[in-house]
C-alpha cells in the first residue's frame, strides 16, 4: 500500500516511516525542512500550515492511508504562542484531512490524552474531552476538524511518547536516560499519571489503523497508568541506572505556563481486544527501549 506519513522527522512519524518501510509499504515522508531520518521513503519537505502546498503533495503522492501525527507539540510553547499552535494543530490538520478526502485516502489522525481535564482518568474511548490549555484545546480541534472533513478517519490517542534516539529533540524518556546517565538529580512528579508510550509501539498500533483502515476514536498508549516517578525508578531498573537521585516533586511546584492533566491516562481495553498490534506492559517498554538505546551510538557512550 501506498502511505502518506507528515512528521516524519519526528519522533513518532520517524518510527512509523521505518515500520512501514519494514512492512514492505511505499512511503512518503513529508517533513518541514530538511530530511532529518535515515531511510530510503521518499522525503517532501512541506509546511502543513500552508493548504496549497499540502493538497498538492497529497495530490502528487495519491496515498491511499494518510497517518498524520505532524503536530506543534511543546505544551508551553503553544500556550506563549497560540496563533502559531492553532496554525499548526488545527489549520494544518484541516488540511491534512481536505487532502485525504479529495484523493479517498484513509486518514489516521494522531492525537493526545490531554484533550482530557485529568480530573478523573484514566479515560476510554467514549470519554468527553475537556481541553485546558492552548495545546490541549487546539489538539481537541484538530481532532473535529479530521471527523468533519475526513469522515470515517480515526482518531489515535496517544500519551508520553518516549523513544530513541529521536533526530534532535529530547523526549521525556530520552531526557531522563541522558540525565541519569551523567547521575545527575532528578525531579519527578509524583502527583501526575500517565500512560508512558514507547514510539515503536504507537507507530505499530497507528500502522494497523491504517493498514486496516479502521476509523473511530481509539487509544494508542502503554498499557500502564503510572506515576512519572514510578516510571523513572522502572527505568532505573531496566537500564542499571541509580534510582537515589530521583526526588518526587509536584506538578503545581514548578509554576508551569500551561495547566497539564493531572490523574489522566487512557484505558486500552480497546486496542487490547481489536488490534493485532498490543500495548504493551511498562516494563515491556523499557526493555525494548532499553535495546534500542544500547544498539544506538551517542557520544555519550563512545559509541
Ligand atoms: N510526544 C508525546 O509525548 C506525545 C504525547 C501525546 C500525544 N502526542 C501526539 O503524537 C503526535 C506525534 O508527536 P511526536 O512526539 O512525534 O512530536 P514531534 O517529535 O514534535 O514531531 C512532530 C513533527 O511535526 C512537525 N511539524 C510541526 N508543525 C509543522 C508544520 N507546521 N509543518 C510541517 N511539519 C510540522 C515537526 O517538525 P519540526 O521537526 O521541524 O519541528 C515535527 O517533526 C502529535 O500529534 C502529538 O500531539 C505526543
């Protein structure tokens, strides 16, 4: 099959470029600026935010899956810069999804548990979002504006996605191996839960989304609600890392620009009884991330 995969420098759409190339799928990545990833996909450097330029690629490429996880996704900035984080969560999925139309793609459109308040999670499918914040609330358009103008789409959300190594920016995961690795202190929130995502895992689950061409509202995360201090002492273990150097903290301490969910997290019962592709177990994470950071040369490690 053909896909047609935006983001694909980043975290996510880098591992779903790669799976598909495995799987044996025509790929094209479309990326803003240069190409960033290895693989032999063929690469569009395209601003999403400009609707032309996004209806032409699609037009050329005729995908027939479009998987979009291409997003403005740092929580903070999109609060300081809101016009910037609507163009890119809501004007550029709109056309994302004029494009799947137009060309009768599939389109897997890539979303977040923050939709949710975090007041009562974790949540299933049939949740009512309840967007706080900039990011959270154009992520929450992004996800209408798919449903109205791709019909039949599916909408996977996803939680702290962590993986290695991403080209360039540190993820959650990623930050916190560099961190222990130099022993350095850490602070973790001990009051905010989570679902912790490996990035091959969702790209898998995304992939049959869109192999399958299923559409609907699904949860594509870990299959554990854990704490982020939980996590990082899980991955202490995994990795031999000390876990001394973690103290827990709470969220309200650090004085944040953007609120952030709370007791959030995303039921996967779901994805557990439809999908081929599992969420897996925490520990089942970090032994594959764990694999994937030692098969990875860093400077760090002289490799
Ligand atoms: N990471 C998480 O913890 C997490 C948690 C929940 C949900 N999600 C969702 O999962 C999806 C993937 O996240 P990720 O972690 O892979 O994010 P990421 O690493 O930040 O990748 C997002 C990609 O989108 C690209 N992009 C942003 N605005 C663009 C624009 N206007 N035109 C073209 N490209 C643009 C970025 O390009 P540049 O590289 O040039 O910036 C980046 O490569 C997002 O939809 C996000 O909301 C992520």
């Amino acid at each position: 099959m053909r896909f047609l995969v935006t983001g694909s420098n980043g975290l996510v759409g880098s591992r779903i470029c790669a799976l598909l190339e495995e799987r044996g799928h025509e790929v094209v990545g479309l990326g803003r600026g240069g190409r960033r990833t290895a693989g032999s996909y063929l690469y569009l450097p395209v601003e999403l935010t400009l609707e032309a330029d996004v209806l032409t690629a699609i037009e050329s490429s005729s995908p027939e899956v479009i998987i979009h996880p291409a997003s403005m996704t740092e929580v903070d900035a999109c609060e300081k810069n809101p016009e910037q984080a609507y163009a890119a969560n809501v004007t550029a999925t709109a056309a994302v999804a004029k494009g799947a139309r137009r060309v009768g793609a599939h389109l897997v459109h890539v979303s977040t548990d923050y939709v949710f308040d975090g007041d009562h999670g974790p949540y299933d499918e049939e949740a009512l979002p309840n967007p706080r914040g900039v990011y959270a609330i154009t992520k929450h358009m992004g996800e209408q504006a798919a449903r109205v103008l791709a019909p039949g789409c599916a909408i996977a959300r996803t939680a702290v996605v962590y993986g290695w190594p991403p080209a360039g920016r540190l993820n959650f995961g990623a930050w916190l191996v560099s961190a222990l690795e130099k022993k350095q202190p850490l602070k973790l929130f001990e009051d905010q839960f989570v679902s912790p995502t490996f990035a091959d895992s969702v790209a898998a689950m995304l992939v049959e989304l869109g192999e399958r061409k299923l559409g609907g509202t699904w949860n594509t995360c870990g299959g554990e609600v854990v704490n982020r201090v939980t996590f990082g002492r899980a991955l202490c273990e995994v990795f031999g890392f000390d876990s001394s150097v973690i103290t827990p903290s709470k969220l309200a301490d650090l004085k944040l620009p953007s609120p952030r969910p709370l007791h959030s997290g995303l039921k996967v019962d779901k994805a557990r009884s439809q999908l081929s592709a599992q969420p897996l177990s925490l520990s089942e994470s970090l032994t594959r991330f764990h694999a994937a950071w030692k098969s990875a040369p860093t400077p760090s490690r002289g490799g």
